[in-house]
C-alpha cells in the first residue's frame, strides 16, 4: 500500500480513536487542560490513542524532564501551566536536543517565556486572520512554508486565532504562512515551537494535515508526553525546624494584639475614606498596563474586537485593509480622522476614548 494510499486507513483509525477518547475516562469535557487524560475538545487524548492504534511507541511521564527515558525520539510539551518551568527542566532539554532528540514545545499563551532563552528567545505577536472551516469556525490555516521534517507532505496546518509566536534568534526560521511554527535546530536535535496546544488539541486533530504532523514524529521513534507540569507540585510538609519560629510569631502576635486591644479612653469615630473618582481608577489602570508594557497586546486586541463589530454592524469586511476600513466607516458625529486614528492610535488610553465616542456614534445612528 502506497503512504498516500494508506491515508483513507489512517482516517478510520482517527474517528475511532475520537470515539474512545470520547467514550473513556479522563479529565471531565470541560476541562482546558491540554493532557493525554483530557478528552474535551482542549484535550490530547483522541491524539495518544490514535497514535496508539497505530502501533506508535508512545509513552507519558509525570516525572521530571531529567528521568524522562533516554531512548525517546521526541518529548512533546503541551501548554503546561500548572507549574512552571524551571532552569533545571530547561537545560534538561537542552540536553536531550544535542544529543539529536526533537522537542516539540508547545507554549502557553499566559506562560512566562523568558525561561526558555537558553534554547529559544520568544515574544507575542498577533494570531493568524480568521478563516472559519466546518466545526472551527474560529480558528485560523496556516500554510507550510518549508515541509521539512516532520512536515514532509503536510500542506496546512489549523490554529486558533489567539496570540502567536515569533522567534527572535537568527538561526530559528519559520515553518508556516503566517508565522506560528518555528523550528532551531539545537546540536544534532531540532526544537520545534508554536503558542498553545492548538495543533495536537482533539478539536482540531482532524483538521487540515494536524493529524499528518504528528504521525510523522511517531514514526521517528519512541514519543514522550510530558504531563509532570500539568499538576500543581505539592508543598512539602513544616519540618520540626520550623516550628519553634512559628510559635514566636504566634506569640509575639499574641502580646501586639493584647497591647493595641487595651483602650486608655473612649473609641473615636473613624473619618470615612474619600471616594475616588472613576477617572482616577481609569488612568491608573492605564499607567498599570503601561508600566506592565502591555499596551501593544491590548490594543491589538482591541482592533481585533472592533474589526468584527465595524463587519457585524456596518457590513465592513474582515479582508479590507486598515486604511480602507477607516474610509468606509461613515457614522453622524463621528469624524474621519477620528476613524483612521482608530487604526493608528498606539497610546491605549487614547484608543479606548475613540472606541467608547464610536460606540456612542453607533448607538445614534441606530436610534
């Protein structure tokens, strides 16, 4: 049988695969964790038995990186939040990719991504445009760029149009059209890195060629999933050291709230606080996200929420440029600069005022 011809098999594997992840236990349907237990659609279990119905050797670790098997091909890293990532784990990696494995990490969007420097300087930059398909209406197609590797014969790949990846190291290049799968190579191993756990999620495994990517890397070798950074570690128990400090404290707190409890005279009023304005609050929130340097994520939010308002309210589309958008938007008591600084308006509290004054503009004109 041809690989080509083997496909339509592969296919009938995967559903089946879909119906007992479906049908067994795990991690309750509406759990976002991206485990192999998880068989909701944020899950990785129609993905571990599929691979498994097809003979690969597919093993799970809940151990750290360091005791992972040494015969592994590749290790895939899912999103993990529950616990982060330390200098150990990562040079454990580092490790195991100069010795010639592959590393899929796949980051967590609200993760911390300076941990992974060592091996791959990250920062966030938008997702791909929307393009609705049946049963991922909001998710997004990338095409492959460079079928090198475990993309041999993959065409397209299907995301979520959540924030991306962009990898800042020269050496690292990038897989897809848009850019959110890069690959480094690492000694004689390559690191493969994209943001979430879309590509190997059960939602989107039967979209595009997602299922083709990962049998591809099951047929290199032995594969490791990585589940220790999906459950919380546990703190260990107060040593007998650390209870005699305790009972000073105790103590000590004892003794201050016996001496500020004692009264030399009658209880005064307190004077009530000052309320603050609501602009107050809003400039502060303001001088917060700036200090937090981020602005520039929260406005291309915001653009991306108004372009779908400016389609479902005024009919404008999705595929016009900014420029072009700005110039259709047509509303009484809403000027055209007005309209084009909504575009190029970099400072987020100056943005949000031209959003709220549009909204306004909006609700007149339906009235």
């Amino acid at each position: 049988m041809s690989r080509f011809g083997a496909w339509p098999l592969f296919g009938v594997l995967l559903l089946l695969a879909l119906a007992v992840g479906l049908a067994g236990g795990g991690d309750a349907p509406t759990s976002v964790r991206p485990t192999v237990n998880n068989s909701g659609p944020h899950g990785l279990k129609v993905l571990h038995t599929w691979l498994k119905e097809r003979g690969a050797d597919i093993r799970v670790g809940e151990g750290p990186l360091g005791q992972a098997p040494a015969n592994v091909a590749t290790i895939v890293i899912a999103a993990p939040v529950a616990t982060p990532f330390t200098d150990e784990d990562v040079q454990a990696l580092r490790t195991r990719l100069e010795a010639g494995a592959t590393v899929v990490l796949m980051v967590a969007r609200d993760t911390r991504k300076q941990v992974f420097r060592p091996l791959i300087n990250l920062k966030t930059i938008a997702g791909a445009s929307i393009a609705p398909v049946p049963f991922d209406g909001a998710g997004a197609t990338l095409e492959v760029a460079l079928p090198i590797g475990p993309l041999r014969n993959v065409k397209s790949l299907r995301v979520s149009i959540d924030p991306s990846l962009e990898a800042l190291d020269p050496d690292a290049i990038s897989l897809t059209i848009p850019e959110a799968l890069w690959a480094r190579r690492i000694g004689k191993g390559t690191l493969f890195v994209s943001a979430g756990p879309d590509l190997a999620e059960n939602a989107r495994l039967g979209l595009a060629d997602n299922a083709r990517f990962w049998a591809n890397l099951a047929a290199a070798g032995p594969m490791y999933f990585d589940e220790s950074h999906h459950v919380a570690r546990t703190l260990q128990a107060p040593t007998v050291n650390l209870w005699a400090p305790g009972l000073q404290f105790l103590f000590a707190a004892a003794i201050f709230v016996v001496g500020r409890g004692t009264r030399l005279g009658r209880p005064r009023a307190e004077p009530p606080p000052a309320l603050r304005s609501s602009t107050e609050y809003v400039e502060a929130m303001a001088r917060l996200t700036q200090r937090a340097k981020l602005e520039p994520e929260l406005i291309e939010a915001l653009r991306r929420q108004l372009r779908l308002t400016l389609q479902e309210r005024l009919g404008i589309p999705l595929e016009l440029p900014d420029a072009e958008r700005a110039r259709e938007i047509q509303i009484p008591n809403f000027s055209a600069d007005d309209a084009q600084a909504l575009f190029t308006e970099t400072d987020f509290l100056s943005l949000s005022k031209r959003l709220a004054r549009l909204e306004d503009a909006l609700s007149g004109r339906k009235a």
